[in-house]
C-alpha cells in the first residue's frame, strides 16, 4: 500500500485534488498497485518555516513577487 506524502505551501482543495490524481496515477502505473491502495497525504507548510539555499522562503516569494 504506497502512502506518498506532499508538503506544500495552502493550495485550493480544486488543486490538491489534481495533484493527488496524478500522483496516484503514476504509482499505480509504475507499481502496478491497485488504485484504492494508493493514499496521498498533504501536509501544509507555511513559507515562513522553510530555508532553502540559506534564504528564508518567504523572502524568496516576497522578491518573487515584486
């Protein structure tokens, strides 16, 4: 039974559900798993408790965004 766990930023339930659509996908074709045995957890993270490259990610975003 895969469990696949995504840490993302808040995304929309309309979004998420696509994500784990393609996710489960993917597992079933590559592994040959049955779809009902594929579970895909989502786990929110806020931007401003992730540091990738040194730089706080909401720094990143804020520049991002200008």
């Amino acid at each position: 039974m895969p469990i696949i766990e995504v840490h993302v930023r808040e995304q929309e339930f309309e979004t998420r559900k696509r994500i784990a659509q393609r996710i489960t996908d993917v597992i079933v074709e590559e592994t040959q798993s049955p779809l009902h045995a594929v579970t895909v957890l989502f786990h929110t993270v806020n931007p401003d408790h992730v540091s990738s490259g040194g730089q706080m990610v909401i720094d990143l975003l804020e520049k991002q965004s200008r």
